[in-house]
C-alpha cells in the first residue's frame, strides 16, 4: 500500500473510532512512571493497556498515571511476566 493510501486509511480508522488506545510492553513499570505520564500526558489516550508491568497485587496502588484510573488488573503471584493492568482516562 502506498504512503498516501496507508495515511488516508489511518485517517478514516481514527474518525471511525471514538477513542484512542495506547498500549505499552513496559517490562517493570517502577521506574518508568515519570517517563510514562509524560508518554501519556503528550498522547492523551482513553484507554491505556500497560504489559509486564512486575508489579504485585499489594504494589497496585503505589502507581499513580495522572488522570488515569486503574479498571483492572492481573498480576501474577510468582515472577514470569504476564501481567496486564488497564486504565481509563478520568473524566
């Protein structure tokens, strides 16, 4: 498909859909908040799907995205990896 093909139907996917959608392998979230509320911040995401995060159930709360609110989330009990949390964009 050629560039200004490709660019126009991204452009008809964004007015079809109503919300963007970030999602991010981030491979130990703890210290890359700042750099993620930046990401965040600049992208304005609705939906914020974030992988490998290594967090621990009792760790969740520790982890503040500005103007982002934890929907749901899966962590593992043991370490290996996937783990998922999702977020939404407070209104």
């Amino acid at each position: 498909m050629s560039g200004s093909k490709r660019e126009k139907v991204i452009r008809e996917e964004c007015v079809i859909c109503p919300f963007k959608v970030i999602h991010v392998n981030i491979n130990s979230i703890q210290n890359k908040v700042d750099e993620l509320n930046l990401i965040l911040t600049e992208r304005e995401p609705d939906i914020v799907c974030i992988s490998e995060h290594h967090l621990k159930k009792e760790q969740l709360g520790f982890v503040k995205l500005c103007g982002y609110q934890l929907k749901a989330a899966f962590c593992r009990q043991k370490k290996g990896g996937e783990e998922v949390l999702f977020l939404l964009k407070r209104s």
